[in-house]
C-alpha cells in the first residue's frame, strides 16, 4: 500500500476515533453537569434536614425544661403535702384531745343524771364540791358548743386540705405524663430526622466520590481528545513543503555571508514548521527547522567547514556543528549516527551524519539550524529560491 494510503488511512481511523471520544466526552460532561446539580439538591435537602433536626432539638429541649419545671413543682406539692400531713397530724391530736375532754365532760354529766342546779346545792353534800360541780357544770354549758363547731371546723379544713393536695398531685401527675409522652413522640421524630440526615450524608457522599471519579475520567478523556486533535492536525502544520535537493561544494572558498539565499537543506525530506512557531505541548519556539525523513537518511554538510562538535546533548540527540567562518554555524540534531569528529574540515554536500530520532524524537528526520553569532537565523531565508 502507498505511503499516501497509509496516512490517509490512519487520518480517517483517528477522524473517527477522535469524534466518537468528542462524543464521548460530551455525554460525560453532560452526566457531570447533572451529577452537580443532584448534588446541589441533596445538600440543599441536607440543609433542610439540618433546620428540621434543629427545631426538633429545639423542641426537645423545651420539653426537658417544662418537665424540669414539672419535675420542681411536684417536689414543692410534695413538700406542700408533708407540711399539710403534719398539720393534720397535729389537728388530729387536737380533735383527739378535744373528744377525750368533751367525752370525760358528757361522761360525767351522764353519772350526776339530770339535776338541777338547785338541787346540787341543797342536797346533803360538800359545799365546797357543790360549787366545784356547779361550775363544772356551767364550764360544760358555756364551751361544749364551741368545742363541737371547733371540731366540725377543724375537720372539715382537714379534708379540704386533703383533697387539694390530692388534686394537685393528680394534675401534676396528670401534667408530667404529658410531658414524657410528648418527649417520648419528639425523640422518635428526632431519631427518625437524624437517620435521614445520615442517610442524605451518605448520598452526598457517594454522589462526590462518583463525581470525582467522573471528573477524573473526563481528564483522561479530554487529554486523549486533545491528542488525537493534535495528530490530526499534525499533517496541516507539519508538511509545508518537500526538500528533494542536497548541497554541494560549488560555493566552497567564498564567505559564507555571500551564501544567502543559494543554499541547499542537508537532507531530503518534509519539512515540518516554520521558524519561530510555537512547538507543539511547549512553549517554547522553533529556533530552527525539521525535517521528517526516513531513519539512516544521509545528512549533508550546507556549505565548507570544521566540525567543533560531535556529541550527544540532552534534547538534541547526536548532534553535530560546523563552524563555517566569521560566527557563522550551521547545527544538525536528532541523528542516528554521527560519521564525523571535531576537528574535520568538510567541504560542502559532504557526508556527516545519518538522520535518525534520537533525543526522545517522536518522528525519524534532523533538527536543523543556522546561527550568527550564536543568534538564530531562518534558514528558510538562506535557500535558493
């Protein structure tokens, strides 16, 4: 198959590789747009939880504090209660007291019977005791109905003590079994909101480890488009034109300033840039030219002169330089082998090197230079036309 094919051929194979990863790469970008978007719903989603959490701590709180205060109030009626029990205990003992006396009085109002006051005073006892019982007697008449309506007073505030005190216990607990239910329903709602909040968590962060993943997945994609792009456009760029002639030594003994615009490329080939263009993946510039030819191509010496380097140099590869008078030298890089040594004198289209790609060049040809006084020149300037 002709070259022409083979390169036309893998121009159409990566034509549609590089659409089908454009494709590709859209559709991921697409994906990622909406994947940020979900995740922007779930933290909003997550912020909401966060503010229904909050008020339902809120609300939990407020529920501790009432059942505190409950808490305090039921410790007080309590208190309350003992004062009112001891109370009662002591009005108890008073009626207690007061029904022994009243009872002794009836008791010995029943033994003396029904007699008169008249008649205590003329029977046949003692005065002394006559008088005794006589105000005994009135002593019992005077305050046997005080000590009744005493009692009955004094019994009836014992109930009513009692009952309210039982009430107040009653609605306290009453109130408090309230409050812990009513604890009990928020702590449920809470747990319930904190699962979900752990649950929308969860989600956020799967959701960012799968965006992340994503987004790594469209750097890969996108430096694999961005490669494929460049070689495609490779061949625009990097086939400006086809140098078919070589040097020769018809110029040799004049200046080599004279020799601009008769000069002749080292080695057949395509030449790849033009001097000054930015190089691709740098930025760098092109200081001089490239021309891709096969591997072991013979390189050429532009015009006469003396070899001052023969080496391998990081970037260039096998590189050699010839000095060609008054600070003018020409430079060949990037070759397979180098055939002559510092110190050669050349003369022009002699035999120096064999092109190859050495230096870490991806394409088989020679980096090629022209420098004045260790400044860059185009060397497209100095060809013949």
């Amino acid at each position: 198959m002709p070259l022409a094919c083979c390169a036309l051929l893998c121009a159409l194979l990566a034509g549609h590789a590089h659409a089908g990863k454009q494709e590709e790469l859209d559709n991921l970008r697409r994906r990622i747009a909406a994947m940020q978007h979900d995740l922007g719903k779930t933290s909003e989603s997550k912020s909401e939880a966060a503010d229904a959490l909050r008020e339902s701590e809120r609300a939990i709180s407020d529920s501790n504090r009432e059942l505190a205060t409950l808490s305090e109030r039921q410790r007080e009626a309590d208190r309350k209660l003992l004062k009112l029990q001891a109370e009662a205990q002591r009005l108890s003992n008073h009626i207690a007291g007061q029904q022994s006396r009243l009872g002794e009085l009836l008791y010995r109002q029943y033994l003396d019977g029904r007699q008169d006051y008249l008649k205590l005073l003329l029977n046949d006892r003692d005065p002394n005791q006559a008088a005794r019982n006589l105000t005994y007697y009135q002593y019992i008449a005077r305050n046997r109905a005080a000590w009744l309506a005493s009692m009955r007073d004094n019994l009836e505030a014992l109930d009513a003590v009692s009952r309210a005190t039982r009430e107040q216990r009653e609605q306290l607990a009453a109130l408090r079994d309230e409050q812990m239910a009513q604890k009990k329903t928020l702590e449920k709602e809470q747990r319930a909101r904190q699962k979900m909040l752990g649950n929308i968590s969860q989600q956020l962060r799967q959701q960012r480890r799968e965006i992340g993943r994503m987004q790594r997945n469209e750097q890969q994609l996108a430096q694999l488009v961005e490669k494929i792009a460049k070689m495609l456009a490779r061949p625009k760029s990097r086939s400006l034109f086809r140098n078919d002639d070589l040097p020769d030594s018809r110029f040799d003994g004049k200046p080599f300033a004279q020799l601009k615009g008769k000069l002749t490329l080292p080695v057949t080939g395509t030449v790849t840039n033009r001097f000054g263009e930015t190089r691709p993946d740098s930025t760098m510039r092109w200081k001089g030219l490239f021309l891709r030819t096969s591997a072991g191509q013979s390189v050429k010496a532009i015009a006469a002169g003396r070899v001052v380097f023969a080496d391998w140099l990081r970037g260039f590869g096998n590189l050699i330089i010839l000095d060609h008078g008054k600070g003018y030298m020409s430079l060949y890089g990037n070759n397979e082998t180098l055939y002559k040594q510092v110190g050669d004198v050349l003369r022009g289209g002699d035999t120096l090197a064999a092109a190859g790609n050495s230096g870490g060049n991806e394409d088989y040809g020679l980096y090629f230079e022209l420098r004045h006084e260790s400044h860059p020149l185009d060397p497209l300037t100095w060809l013949a036309k």
